[in-house]
C-alpha cells in the first residue's frame, strides 16, 4: 500500500527576531503566506514602515512540496543574505512561510562571513519565536447527489469525519468536502457506491 504524504509544516502567523553586530541592527519579520502576491503586499507594506532601513532582505517558500521559492540580496554581497534566510526555512522544513529581514546599517562592514552570519541569526531567531503548526494537505470535493441518497451521503460523511465546507439541500443537493488527501481514494471509492452521487475536484488546499 502506498503512503501518501499529506501533511506539512507552516509557521501560524507573524513572528519577530533580531540581531546587533557592530552597530548595524537587523530585524528580522516572519509571515505565514499562500501566494506571491500576499508576499508582495507584505513587502510593500514593510518598506514604507522601514523606509529608512538600508536594505530589506527576504525569503520564501510557497507550496505544499516547497515548489516556489526566492531568495534576495536586496543590494548586499551575493549570497549573503536571501540564502542564509532561505536556508533557515529549509532547515525547520518549513513551507508557506516568508522571512524578510530588515537591516539597518551601523557603520561598520561586517564582511561576506558576518552578513551570512547576521542574517541567518536574525532569521532563526524569528522562527524560535513563531508557532510552529503541522497541517494536512486535502482535496476539495463537490458531491452532487438526488434527494434520495442524503442519508447515504451524510452517513458517509459522519463516519469518515469529514469536514463539510458548504452545502445545498434544495431541488439539487451538493456538499462541497474537504478530504485528507492520504484519505481521498478511499473515501472517493465508498462515493460511487452511493446511487446518484457524483464525486467533482475542486482544488487541494
């Protein structure tokens, strides 16, 4: 029997860490996102509220198997900065997950190894912060079914636990489900078993 792996980590919401290194001070912010667009709203937002840091730096990665991800200098030495944040969100297997890390600049140039360093401590140091939640990947169904079958289709639900998101009970009758995706094929197989009951993907969420 194959295993599915249908969960992932994901951190539940914003977190904050910080390092100082000879003046130059180095905030580090940590979001829980879904899309790239929420990433860009977030860093909008940040340079106008650290419009006088010099250098915003950032991280993330977005998808259930980590499909998505960047990494940016923001102006600092090459692989200074985005890759150590990255590496931190790697390392805590983290998904959905952006850390950006402002820097203000304290005089003093700490060198390749110091900015490595800074950004890699101010990043975990927003993860040891965050809340850390394991959540489940599932597939979201719509089952239409005739008026007859509701017991069927409702006592198929009570058993397997299943999460209804929405539905309808008039003339036409449809749940809209949210299956564990390690759960899907067999929950879709006791489905067909149901006279009238059609069974339509969604999307995985």
């Amino acid at each position: 029997m194959q295993i599915i792996d249908d969960t992932y980590q994901t951190i539940s919401g914003k977190a904050e860490g910080l390092y100082k290194e000879k003046g130059s001070k180095f905030i580090a912010l940590a979001f829980h996102v879904t899309s790239e667009d929420e990433v860009k709203e977030i860093l909008a937002s940040l340079r106008k509220d650290y419009h006088d840091a010099r250098h915003h730096c950032y991280s993330y990665i977005i998808g259930f198997k980590g499909e998505h991800w960047r990494a940016n200098d923001d102006g600092e030495p090459s692989g200074t900065a985005g890759r150590p944040i990255h590496g931190q969100i790697v390392s805590r297997n983290l998904t959905n997950t952006l850390i950006v890390v402002i820097r203000y600049f304290g005089g003093t140039k700490l060198g390749v190894s110091g900015l490595i360093n800074a950004y890699k401590t101010a990043a975990a140091d927003a993860l040891d912060h965050a809340q850390i939640l394991t959540k489940t990947i599932n597939d979201v169904y719509k089952i239409t079914f005739d008026y007859l079958a509701m017991n069927d289709v409702m006592k198929l639900v009570k058993d397997e636990n299943l999460s209804i998101m929405e539905q309808n009970f008039d003339t036409s009758c449809y749940i809209t489900l949210g299956i564990r995706q390690g759960r899907t094929a067999s929950v879709l197989g006791k489905i067909e078993k149901i006279d009238s009951a059609i069974a339509t993907f969604l999307k995985t969420i």
